[in-house]
C-alpha cells in the first residue's frame, strides 16, 4: 500500500523549495555522485544556502566539507544522501536528528529483494515518525528548474512538463528530446524504491505546482493503483493532461494465466482499463511521450476525424494522405466553392481537392501556405490541417524569402487559434526559425510525416465519458470453496448467472438417469479439465442412451476424471458465444473482460477490459466496443440478440471477482447469447496462489 494511500497529504515544499541544502558523501571526484550532486547544490548557492559533508572533512569545490551533520550552522531543510548501503540508515537518522525535512536517498540498495523491502520499510517508518519524507532509496535526485534547484544526474532544459520517472537515463534521454521540441521541465523526480514518496502523492502535488501545465510519468510500480488513477484523474479534470509511459506485465505473466480471461486480461490490460477510466494518455515510447506532450501543451483538440492535408510536393502530400487514413483519419474531398477560392491564388498545376499540393507556389511566396490554409480551415469542411514537407527550408533561399516564411508561421499559429481548429505540421527542417515559430504560435511541428499523423490521429480520437469513476472495490465476502467448473458453477449462479441444466455424476447408469431427467439431446462433460475442449473431454448432442453409454466409456478410459457432467444441450446456432470473465491484479485490483468467446476466445483476441466493479451501462459499452458487436445488435438484417442479458450476467461475474479476492480468475466461456436470453454454458474458478508460490515460466 502506498504512502498517499494511507497517509494525509504532505507538504513538500522542503523537497522542492528547501530554505538549505546538504550534500552528504559528496566529492571531488568528477566520477562520483557525490560530485556532481555537490555542483548541484553549489549552483543554487544564490538562492539557498548549500553544505558539503564528507567524514574526511577538508574541501570540496573550494568550499569547506563539514565531516558530520552535527557541525552545520543550521539545520539543513534537505539533506541528500550518496552514501554507501550499508550506512544508509545511519545517516538517515543523523539526516533526521540534524532537523531535516526532506531526504533524497541516492544510495543503491541491497542485491536481495527481500533485504531491499526490509530497509526501506524500516527507513519509511523513521522517517514518517520524524515528521519529514523522503525520495528513494536508489534514486537520480530531484530537480526544480524554478526554484534553481539542481539534485539530479544530470540537468534537464526548463519548461512546463513535470516528470516523474523510476529510471534516470530515461529521464535523461526525455531531456534530450524534450530540448529538440523546444520543450522543457518545471520539475523532475526519480521515484527509485518509494519507499516513503510515491509516484501518487508526487502527481498530486504537482498538480498543484503554477509551473507545471502537463505531467509526465514513467513508472514500472503503481504500488495503489487505483489510487494513482484517481489522483490523475483529479488532476485531469483540473486541467493538467496526464501522460504515462507504462511498461507491461510481459509475456511471463500471460503464459502463466490459466484461463482464456487470464491470458486476454494479462499484460497491459488492466493498465489500458485504468488509464481510460482516468483520462490518462499512455505511450509507449520516449518519442512518442514528447511528442504527445507537444501536441497537448501547443494545440487543441479538433472536434471531428476530418482532416485536409497541405503539401507543397506531391510525394509528402500522397504519402501523408495514406497514413492519414491508415489513422482512422478522414479525408474529405473539398466542396466546391472551396477549390474556386484556392484555385485564384494557386497555380494552374495546383492539386486542390484533398490532399492540396501548393505545386511550387511557395516557392515564390511562402505565404501561400498561410492563404491556403486560411481558406480550407475557414470553411468548416475539415476540423484539422495536416501541413507537410518543405516548409521550414525556405528560408535558407534568401532573407526576403525567409522573412515570408516566418510570416507564414506566425500566420498559421493565428489561424489555427482563431478558427479554433489545429494545425500539426511536419517539415524537414525541424530546428530552422520558421520551426521554432510554428511551435512558439501553437502549431505542433515534427521531423516527420508519421510522428505528425499519428498525434493527430490521437487528439482527435473520441473522449467519450473520460474521465470517469474509478470504482471502489467492495468487501470481500466469505472466502469460496473448491475450485474448477463446480465451484464456478455455484458461485456464479448465487450470483444471478443463469446456467444450462446440469447433474454431476460418477457412474454410467447415474448419467443415463440424469439425461433422461434433463431431456435428450445432451452434452456430456468430463470434470477436472482446466479447457476441456483442448482435452477433448466434451462430447455434445448425444440424442439418446446408447450415444450417452458410448461417450461415458470413451472419456472414462482416455481421462480418468473423478467426476462427469451432463447438461442439457444449448442451441448454439440461435444465439452468440461470448467470454465473460475477471482476474485479480496486482496493481490494480479486479479488472472485468468481455470478448469474443467459444473455443477461439485467444484466436480472435475480440475482448473490452474495465476496472471492476461494473454497472450495467459500463457492461453494455463492452460489448458493444466489440469487433463481434454487430453480431449482438442485429447484423445483415437478423434480430438483435439479448444484449441486455449478457450485460447483466457480466457485470454480476464482475461483482462476484471484486467480492473474492481469494480467486485469481474467474470465467464464464462460453456465455450463449440468443433473443431471448444469456445463459452460461461452461465456467471456472482459479484460486490465488500463495504468498510466495508465485508461478514461473
């Protein structure tokens, strides 16, 4: 459990405007951390005072080295830790002891998790009894641009993004991109273990921080997940768009699975559920971080999927055109009294429908760019403009032509904010001036074509309903019994889940009766089998006793089950195979899946994920986000299936995963949906392993 998630809000103004700093284990080797985090704090010497500590005393940097804490002239408000492990908690008690209120704890820890876990409770627990916080252990340090506070690896250009990260070279290599953009960082924190500050109560005090206009986040450990989702959401909807770089579970996660709900949830589901529910942009690389970033910080969303394209060459118009629409990106042909418009200012030559190829005209007035683009946006007939190719190297013709170029980009900033649909561009020269004005006017300009269409693609992407509720996780209720297709069976239908009819059986002649009791035709089931389809351990549509005699033997002497069901037979043909299921995640606790389902659930990987519990309009926004959906709601002209039955039977199985902890996963595959009705045709249950039983590849 996190800090922020037990804890009331911290000040942290001593981590990130400390009236004092002191720099413990710094040096004069340009090799060591504890000289680069000590020319750190001497940069900021005008703004606060800065102490060197080594136990050898003398110099460092010209300025004297205290050996100890205990010899400042003031308490230090933040003290910066580069010391050995095996010191570490010595010198956070002087730290402590010394009066500091904040604690940067650089120091790596022990090779041994369970020794690493161990410590940084017991550091924790000192450090919250004292009254202070501290970041890390095993950290890059801190860094505050405005307040000239430089604790860190390395600087990083200032700017309005904060960024939290668990890793200093990506933080590093995010500074390196971020300058190329023109962007920058307020403030930066390397999270390192959490110990005490985590990555929630950072967010949250961030979000309050009149520098920061956009978060940015790399984090490999949530800890509270949903906690941290409700934080970014709040941060959202106050107006500070929230970006995370997230890694996945990985594929040793989704080969442990047991269940068809377990291998389609695994990895990055419970995150991408999560994320939307909040309202969090995810991304998956550095790149693709920045230039999100650019494109939230400098422009706005449109307000539709229609985009024109404007080049001034063929060849970037054409191919900006097809991955515009590879984009999910629509193109409209320009209406009529559009093209005449265009058509008296271009050249004859001008292609002028969409995409519109300027034909060299800029070449002689680069203000055609900004004429063209005031026509096709002012006419309404698009919602955005993709600018793409040269422009940008005009400038390097003549000065006079050069001086209409950056006219031209100070023009297209204009238009864009007047007729409050955007602009993003792509140029060849990403760094000429005619660049740096298009992006200082509110234009989002890339090096190139793919970067530009895909974060259009994105800013125009539907928000429906986000952010919305994270929801709650109820009490748990009394653990269940057993486990496999029975345990499923019973507990999902005290749920309210409707089943097929059903007997369980140990013998021949007790499943004759029970078909009899049930009505031929029937399917027959042999129990203990995790997939029984892949087992070949279900026979269906056995229209009398013979039949029945028959299976009974075959599967008896193949499989040896301890036990056989046999249930009556679902008419498949009239209805829809869903999967329906739920997993319990670590980070994020009970996460609900509708999907395609039958025995090529993990074929078609058709499947819709959201933090559980769920209600009923969240259920049928699932399975109506679908690929199969048009199957439910009435594809080719046949009646439309019993969609509100399948929500319902989803989002009791949901309640019932979010009430047991104690179980891993649970599923229904398939559930049959047909006019009428959703009912359950196979089910199970995986207990969660324990404590320290954790399965392995």
């Amino acid at each position: 459990m996190s800090a922020a998630a037990t804890h009331t809000r911290r000040s942290l103004a001593p981590l990130f405007a400390p009236a004092s700093v002191a720099v413990v284990g710094a040096s004069n080797d340009p090799r060591k951390w504890g000289n680069w985090l000590a020319r750190g704090a001497v940069s900021g010497e005008s703004r606060r005072p800065a102490y060197l500590v080594n136990r050898r005393g003398g110099e460092i940097l010209g300025r004297r080295a205290y050996r100890t804490l205990d010899e400042l002239p003031e308490p230090p408000e933040l003290v910066v830790l580069a010391v050995p492990i095996a010191t570490l908690e010595e010198a956070v008690d002087s730290a402590l002891a010394a009066g500091a209120r904040a604690i940067v704890a650089i120091s790596a820890g022990a090779s041994d998790s369970a020794a690493t876990a161990a410590l940084d409770a017991a550091l924790a627990a000192r450090v919250r009894a004292a009254g202070a916080v501290m970041l890390g252990p095993n950290c890059l340090g801190v860094l505050d641009n405005g307040e000239g506070l430089q604790l860190a690896g390395g600087p990083l250009p200032p700017g309005p993004i904060g960024l939290i990260s668990q890793s200093g070279n990506l933080a590093l290599e995010l500074g390196r991109l971020a300058a190329e953009d023109d962007l920058g960082f307020s403030r930066f924190v390397s999270l390192g273990n959490q110990a005490d500050l985590d990555a929630t109560e950072i967010l949250l005090d961030l979000a309050e921080h009149s520098d920061t206009r956009l978060l940015a986040l790399y984090v490999e450990d949530f800890r509270d997940g949903r906690a941290f989702a409700r934080a970014a959401r709040d941060v959202i909807r106050a107006g500070k768009p929230v970006l995370v770089l997230a890694i996945e579970s990985g594929d040793a996660t989704t080969r442990a699975a047991r269940s068809h709900t377990g291998a389609l949830a695994s990895g990055g589901g419970a995150v991408d559920a999560a994320f939307r529910a909040a309202g969090i942009e995810r991304v998956r690389t550095p790149r693709e971080l920045i230039d999100m970033a650019q494109a939230l910080l400098r422009s706005t969303r449109p307000t539709g999927r229609r985009v024109a394209v404007l080049a001034d060459g063929g060849g970037h118009g054409i191919i900006a055109a097809g991955l515009a629409g590879a984009a999910g990106l629509e193109l409209p042909v320009l209406g009529a009294d559009t093209v005449a418009s265009l058509r008296e200012q271009l050249p004859a030559t001008a292609a002028l429908t969409n995409p519109v190829d300027l034909a060299g005209a800029a070449e002689q007035d680069a203000g055609a760019f900004d004429r063209t683009a005031e026509v096709i946006l002012g006419s309404a007939e698009v919602d955005a403009l993709l600018v793409t190719g040269y422009f940008g190297g005009y400038g390097e013709y003549a000065s006079d032509v050069a001086e209409s170029e950056l006219n031209a980009a100070r023009r297209l900033g204009q238009i864009a904010q007047a007729t409050g649909r955007p602009i993003v561009a792509h140029t060849m020269y990403p760094q000429s001036p005619a660049a740096y004005t298009l992006r200082e006017g509110g234009v989002p300009t890339y090096a190139s074509v793919d970067q530009a269409v895909a974060v259009l693609g994105r800013l125009a992407t539907p928000r429906v309903g986000r952010p919305s509720a994270i929801p709650e996780v109820p009490p748990s209720a009394p653990p269940a019994e057993g486990d496999g297709y029975l345990a499923a069976r019973d507990l999902l239908a005290a749920a309210g889940v409707r089943f097929v009819a059903q007997r369980t059986v140990t013998s021949v002649g007790a499943a004759g009766q029970a078909a009899r009791e049930i009505g031929y035709p029937v399917v027959l089931k042999a129990l203990g089998l995790l997939h029984k389809s892949d087992a070949d351990g279900l026979v269906v549509g056995l229209a009398d006793e013979a039949a029945l005699v028959g299976a009974y033997g075959r599967l008896d002497r193949r499989l040896a089950p301890s036990a056989f069901s046999v249930e009556a037979l679902a008419q498949v043909s009239e209805g829809v195979e869903l999967l329906i299921g739920a997993r319990w995640d670590a980070r994020f606790g009970p996460v609900a899946l509708a999907g395609a389902g039958g025995i090529y659930a993990e074929i078609l990987r058709d499947s819709a994920v959201a933090l559980a519990p769920i209600d009923e309009e969240q259920a049928q926004s699932m399975l109506r986000s679908l690929r199969i959906a048009p199957l439910l709601l009435g594809a080719r002209g046949r009646p439309p299936l019993a969609l509100g039955a399948a929500a319902g039977a989803l989002v009791r199985l949901a309640h019932a995963a979010a009430i047991h902890p104690e179980l891993s996963e649970i599923e229904i595959n398939p559930l049959l949906v047909t006019g009428t009705e959703a009912i359950a045709l196979d089910a199970r249950v995986v207990p969660a392993l324990p404590l320290g039983h954790e399965e392995t590849d």
